[in-house]
C-alpha cells in the first residue's frame, strides 16, 4: 500500500498530465458549494457525495486517461475538487 503522500503526488502527476485542474474542473459531479459543505462538515473524502455521481463523471474523464481504472479516476476528480475548494 503506497503512503497518502505518494498516492497524493501520483493523483497530482495525472492531473497535470491530463493539462491540469482547468481541463478537468467542468467534469465536476457537483458545484463547488456542495463540496465545500461537505469539507466543512468533516468528510475530507468527499464520500456524502454519492460515488454514482463521481463514477458518471469519471468515465468522462477516461478521454484524458485512458489507461487508468475508473477508481483512479474517481480520485483524480476528488483532488481536483479539493483543490478546486482550497482556491
């Protein structure tokens, strides 16, 4: 099992292969609001927001990374969205 660090730095390498937060932020599940609250209220993982709703994102996704399962895509959207929260 990879540490969270590197795990982070692998999900932070893919985002910018696939051009960065920017060519990924209009795949988001939900608006910025709904993340917010969701960090503010404790869930770091993102997991009050149903994983159906990522899944459907993260297969629009596949275009940018198409070697990588959809878990893996999944958390390239979710770092994105933190990130995204963290501006």
């Amino acid at each position: 099992m990879k540490a969270n660090n590197e795990f982070t730095d692998e999900i932070d390498s893919l985002i910018d292969k696939a051009g960065g937060m920017g060519a990924i932020l209009h795949l988001m599940p939900v608006s910025k609001t709904q993340i917010q609250s969701a960090l503010v209220n404790g869930d770091e993982h993102l997991n009050t927001i149903p994983l159906s709703l990522w899944d459907g994102c993260a297969c629009l996704l596949a275009h940018l990374m198409p070697k990588q399962p959809l878990s893996m895509l999944v958390c390239v959207l979710k770092r994105v969205a933190v990130l995204w929260c963290r501006e």
